[in-house]
C-alpha cells in the first residue's frame, strides 16, 4: 500500500503486474481490495500483462476520510484519478471503473481526453444519465445508530454492504450526497477515446446498457445474463469482454 498527496487529500494505491498501465476505479462503499483484488481483477489483468493501478476514494477503504459533502463531487474525485497518474508519471493509461467508479472515470475520460486511451464504464449505463436517485435516503441511513432503524430496502442495503467494507459511516453519507452527478448526453457524446459499458441484465442500479451506447460516439456494450448490480463485478463474461476490449 502506497499514498499520496491529491490536492490536499492522502489517497492510498497499490500496483500489480508489468506492461500497458490501467486504473482501475471502485464504487460507492467498496474500496480497491473488496472491488478489484478479491473479485480477481488485479491477477487476471496483470496475467494479461498489464501493470495495474488501484486506489482507495476519497473517504474510502485506507484514503482519509472527509466528512464535508463539498468535497466529493465526481469531477473532484476525478481528478484524484489524473493526480495518480502523474504522481506516477503516466501518460495515458486504459481506464476502468464500476458503478460510482463508472461515473468517475467518465468525468476523467472528457476532462482530461489525453490521459485516457480507452475506458470501460461497468456497473453503472442508462442512470450515468438519468441518475440513480435514493442519495439521501441512503445518507440517512449511513447516519442511522443501527441498521435496525433503516426502514429503506435499497438505503439498508448499502448500510450493510458499508458495514462489511468496514467503512467509515459518515464519511460515505457524506459522499453519498454528493457524488452522484448526471451526465449528459450531450457532454457523453464529446467522448472520442473508445469506450465499452458493460452491466447485468437485472442491475436495476446501473440501467439499461443501450442507452448509455447510443450516447457515445462508436462505444461498444455489453450485457451479462442474470447478473445483478452486486454479482456483476466478478462475472467471468465481464472480465472476458474487458480482456477482448483491451486486445
């Protein structure tokens, strides 16, 4: 485990593998170990020779914890993303994140277009656009004194997913209110790097995958049967398109 200063902000990264770099990007309430090196990421990208990047978010896993909601836009924690690329002193790397994760690399990939050869935005496809919605049930939920007072199927949800991340509670309520940013599809549809979006059949969270296709220009989708917003991430389809993708 490494850190750094982003503009203000300790952000903890670890690296694996050697070869053509590529950031990978987790989602709300998960941290790089639960999302990328347990579901087997990190060993079959760095199999497939690539050197591979993970970092914790801001108010995530071992990164420090901000508790101002103004602090987690998705284009802020963005640029934690491009600010790990030059403390490394990367270029351009492939790009991949998962549902919260999906949308930051998004943010990355238009502000900074040169920095990003190719991104996968998984977990996350129609609602990058529509939006999500449910952000403050979920921070009241984050806040609540136990689990027992979330009456909130979906907000429960992710108080127990917090919990079994070991996760700082009102740090996350804190970015919860914060990072979910709609795009346009007008400000998608600038996106000139190739893209795939991949996400499962029945992930109510991340939406449907055509959409977010049609947005962007010559981006390629993918569907993963039966798979839900949390079974997705470590789908064998899913690393099988995103290997395909890469080559």
């Amino acid at each position: 485990m490494h850190k750094f200063n982003s503009g203000g902000v300790e952000i903890a990264y670890q690296m694996a593998g050697e070869g053509a770099p590529i950031v990978l990007i987790h989602g709300f309430a998960s941290n790089a170990r639960v999302n990328w090196w347990d579901t087997s990421w990190v060993r079959t990208l760095a199999e497939a020779g690539r050197h591979v990047i993970t970092f914790d978010h801001r108010g995530h896993g071992a990164s420090q914890k901000l508790y101002d909601s103004a602090l987690y836009p998705a284009a802020e924690m963005a640029e934690d993303a491009r600010r790990l690329l030059d403390h490394l002193g990367i270029a351009e790397a492939d790009v991949m994140g998962y549902s919260m994760g999906a949308r930051v690399a998004a943010f990355l990939t238009m502000a900074h277009p040169a920095r990003v050869r190719r991104a996968v935005f998984a977990g996350l496809a129609s609602r990058m656009i529509t939006g999500v919605g449910g952000a403050e049930a979920i921070g009241q939920a984050l806040e609540a004194r136990s689990r027992d007072e979330v009456a909130d199927p979906a907000a429960l949800a992710f108080r127990i997913f917090a919990e079994q991340t070991k996760s700082d509670l009102k740090a996350l309520a804190a970015c919860i209110r914060s990072s979910r940013e709609k795009i346009t599809a007008e400000e998608l549809a600038e996106i000139r790097v190739p893209v795939l979006v991949v996400a499962g059949e029945k992930d109510d969270v991340a939406g449907d995958v055509g959409t977010l296709v049609k947005a962007i220009p010559g981006a390629k989708g993918v569907t993963l049967p039966n798979r839900n917003h949390m079974n997705a991430v470590g789908d064998r389809g899913y690393k099988d398109a995103v290997l395909a993708f890469l080559a």
